[in-house]
C-alpha cells in the first residue's frame, strides 16, 4: 500500500528551459524563438511575440524607473483580459517588479482595502474602471494622516493595444534589474468567505516549480497552445493558463471573457491543443445550442480539456467528453500553491472521475482536524500539502501565515478530503462549510451531486443553516436550465431517492445564479 503520504512528478528539465527565475527563462526563449507567437487575441486579432513582449519588458520598466518605483515595487493593475494584461502581467515580475492583480469583482472599499494592505506603487487601469479606482483611492486618503491620498501612480492603459505602443517615452535610465530564485514576484490576494483577503506572497521559486510542473505533467512544448477565458485575476488565469505555456515555449489565446456562442468559433480559427476551462464553462457549453457529434473527435487537434478552480460533477464530466469527444482532465489548484495541487494522469485509462487527482508538484497527506495526527486511505481529515510552490507566507500578516503553515513547512488548506488506495485524493468540502447535522458531517457537495443529476437542475450547492433540534439542518440553492421546470415537491422526492430522508435539504430555494468567486467556485456561506 502507498504510504499515507504522497510525493508528486518532478518536473521535467525537457519541458522547460533551465534557469531559476521568470526573466532567466524569457531571456531563453527570446535567443531560441524570438518571433514564436506568444499571446494571441481572437477579437482583434493582433498577436504578441516573445520578441514583442521584450519590448514591453524594456517599455515598462523605463517607465516604472521615471517614477522612481524600482526592483521589487508593488504593482497593480485594475484591467479585463487583453493583450496588454497578459503582457503586463509576464512582464511586470520579468522586469523584477511584484505583481498585484486587483479584482474587477471588487467594490470601492474592497479595493481600497488591498491597495492600502498591498502598498502599491503603482496601478495600470482601463477607462471603464477608473472611477472605482479613484473612489478607493479617496478612501484611502479619508483614512491617512491630514486626510492626505496615497502617492499612487495611475497609468490608463488600452487592454487591446501593447503596452510599448502607448506607454508615454521614457528615457533607459537604469539597466533591468536581475531578479533572484527568492525575489517575490506575485501578490495574490485570496477572496475568502468571511474576513478581509489575505495576500498570498508567491516568489519565481513558486511559480517556476508550479509552471514547470504542469508542463511536464501534460507534455507542453512550444508547439502547444491553449485557449483561455480565465480573468486574469485569478490564479488559475495567471498559472496554468498563461506561465505553463510561457515556460514550455508554447502560445496563448486570450479573450477579454468567456462566451458560449464564439468559443468553438475561436477553437476553430485558432486551433488550440488544450483548453482551460472551469466547471461553469462546461455547464455552459454543455447547455448551449447545438455544436459536437456526440464523441466524434471532431477537433482532433484538441489533446485534452484541463478543469479545476472548482469541483467537477461526474455527470458533467462525462456528458462532455461523450458530446465533444475531448478528454478532461479534473484537477485542482490554490492560491497558496500557485494553482497546483492536485491533477488527474494524463493517460485517459488511468483517470478517475470525481477527483482532482493525484499530487502534482507537492506531498500531499490527510491528517485528523483536531489532533494532526496523519490519518490512513479512506479517513476524512484535513488535507496538508507541501512543496516547491507553496507561498512564502501571507504579506504583513504573520500571525495569519502561522496559521497556515507548521514548523515543517506543511500549508493547511482548510479542505476536508481522503485518499483512496490508488493514491487519488478526494475533497468533500471546505471545514467551515461542513454541514453538521445531530453530530454527524455531511459533505455540501455530496448534496450538490444528487441535486445536478435531475434532469431539470443546472447548478445547486448546499449549506448549512441553523435548526433547534439538530444544530444545524441544510438549505439547498437550485438553478434550473432554461426552458426547464421543477418544483420543491419534486426536488424533494429526488433527494429521498437519492440520499435519503437525513440527507435530504429541509429548505430548497431556486435562485437566478449562485454566488461566485472570480474562477467559478460557488461561495457557500453567502448563501445564508
């Protein structure tokens, strides 16, 4: 039997060239492949190359030095996805610089809480969300000494055009500065359910390992290329789906968002050998008109879908893969870990649905919520994760980073999970969001499960709500698929069938949509 802890695949040297930071390996490629395709947009059309992104290297730091903000400098950009947002993102931690994306999901007050916390120097912004930066920064002068706003340079970009075309002429000044393994690169901040974010501090260490990971994982080369939606916001946007490919070589296609009615058109025109995808994404092309041939490969070009960021119903992963004929494989990644967790194999024969997978750039183990104490296949406990791409800690925020992480550099997800005997690692839910019912644990998404296979339901997701009798009872929130119908009555019957009378949610109540984060994952407690 496997030991009940597990250690991932190493990376590969050949997926990836050598060199211990982001700006070691964008030197590489610019000598190897200098007129390789990098970022590609579908709605414009214009394409960046690596060639091209040294340009934007060498633009925005004579610009950034003009205004005296230096090596390891926050800063921030406030921007949808676009050319000049990919670009500025590689770039910024290319030119020795930290990156902060800000949520475009963020409120006056939610932002000016990261910018004040963050300390950026700095914030690149699009027309459509200046006045949401202005207002945060004006709360952030309310609350300084004298009532004095912060010194923050706002620099207005165009997302379509590149940064190098419409940054402002800035004299060479000081030469690029030569990031180390150790430098800090991204500041990530989390968008948790309860409390204000905390910023996850990810070095060129981390997300070197994490990308480097999911390269040799999939088999990435420079003759790959995804398509993706993500917001670049997010974690799975910036890791998987924009430094994987860069560390392999490889090109991106990015458009501003995600749209059921052009992605397949996009698939066409820009053959893509893998999308990147979220459950939601699948629901939705699931649930569009017409368009596959029912497991016909009719885009063998297509090698595989990757989705994470959130669970992936059973009934959905298949109905995909039958409908499309392209293989998914689930995985599942974290802020704190640069986005890499777990992952299915990429052999077909050997995944599992239902699972994010396997470990995949860490050791991973499952230990008992109250004890610690690491727990054999099968038990339910806390999953624990450690490895090359776990954060160095949370920013200015110590107390909250030894929370998070033991003497022996093991990080404590939250997440309530077992291994099986194949060594598979299976999440039933976060510890907060356990539903405890006349003390028994019931898992939210055991009831999500039951609820999406009705034929009439398109999402669902459960909580917890308190009850005199039992502590706590559940609340299901249903969304039905369009055109379709289906009562509480009906709903009712099916989760007895399915799960039980114990099991079955006392309260159902049918919503327009569920309560999300920036990569689709449902957020439970703002459901009560």
């Amino acid at each position: 039997m496997t030991p009940p802890t597990s250690t991932a695949l190493a990376p590969s040297s050949r997926t990836a060239p050598a060199g211990s930071t982001l700006a070691d390996v964008f030197t590489q490629h610019q000598l190897a492949q200098p007129d390789a395709p990098l970022l590609l947009a579908p709605e414009t059309g214009r394409r960046l190359s690596y060639c091209g992104l040294g340009a934007e290297v060498v633009a925005l730091h004579a610009h950034l030095t003009a205004h005296g903000i230096g090596a390891n400098s926050h800063v921030g950009f406030l921007l949808p996805n676009g050319l000049a947002t990919s670009a500025l993102f590689l770039a910024t931690m290319i030119a020795g610089r930290v990156t902060v994306p800000l949520n475009l999901l963020s409120q006056a007050v939610q932002l000016a809480y990261v910018l004040g916390h963050s300390g950026v120097r700095c914030v690149f912004v699009s027309a459509e969300y200046e006045a949401t930066l202005a207002a945060a920064i004006a709360l952030l002068g309310s609350e300084a000494v004298g009532g004095t706003p912060p010194d923050i340079v706002v620099l207005r970009i165009d997302v379509d055009t590149p940064l190098a075309a419409q940054l402002p002429a800035a004299p060479q000044g000081a030469p690029l500065p030569a990031p180390e393994a150790d430098w800090p690169a991204l500041l990530m901040y989390t968008s948790g359910t309860t409390g204000q974010p905390k910023g996850a501090l990810l070095t060129h260490r981390n997300l070197l390992h994490a990308a480097r990971t999911v390269a040799a994982w999939h088999g990435l080369s420079s003759s790959d290329r995804v398509l993706s939606s993500l917001p670049l916001y997010h974690i799975n946007g910036q890791c998987i789906a924009t430094l994987s490919p860069f560390v392999s070589g490889g090109s991106i296609v990015a458009p501003h968002r995600f749209s059921a009615s052009a992605w397949w058109g996009w698939v066409d025109a820009w053959r893509p050998t893998w999308i990147n995808v979220v459950p939601t994404i699948i629901a939705y092309l699931l649930n569009a008109p017409s368009e596959g041939n029912a497991g016909e490969p009719a885009r063998p070009f297509i090698r595989f879908a990757r989705s994470a960021s959130a669970p992936l119903p059973p009934d959905q992963h298949r109905a995909f893969e039958q409908r499309f004929g392209i293989g998914v494989i689930e995985a599942m990644g974290m802020t704190e870990c640069a986005s890499v967790v777990f992952c299915n194999p990429q052999d077909a024969g050997r995944r599992k649905y239902g699972t994010p997978g396997l470990p995949c750039g860490v050791e991973a183990r499952v230990v008992a919520v109250e004890s610690g104490d690491v727990l054999p296949d099968g038990a339910t406990g806390e999953l624990q994760l450690r490895g090359d791409n776990v954060m160095a800690g949370y920013w200015h925020a110590p107390e909250k980073t030894a929370e998070a992480l033991t003497a022996d550099s093991w990080l404590r997800t939250g997440d309530l999970g077992h291994r099986d005997g194949d060594g598979f690692y299976f999440v039933t839910g976060r510890i907060k969001e356990l539903i405890i019912k006349g003390g028994e644990n019931i898992a939210p998404r055991e009831i999500d499960e039951a609820l999406l296979a009705h034929p009439a339901v398109l999402e669902a997701a459960a909580v917890g709500i308190p009850d005199k009798n039992y502590g706590q009872d559940i609340l299901a929130a249903v969304v039905l698929k369009p055109g379709a119908s289906a009562d509480e009555a009906a709903l009712r019957e099916h989760c007895l069938t399915q799960l039980g009378r114990y099991k079955t949610p006392a309260v159902f109540r049918f919503v327009e949509e569920l309560p999300k984060g920036p990569s689709g994952k449902v957020q439970r407690l703002k459901l009560l």
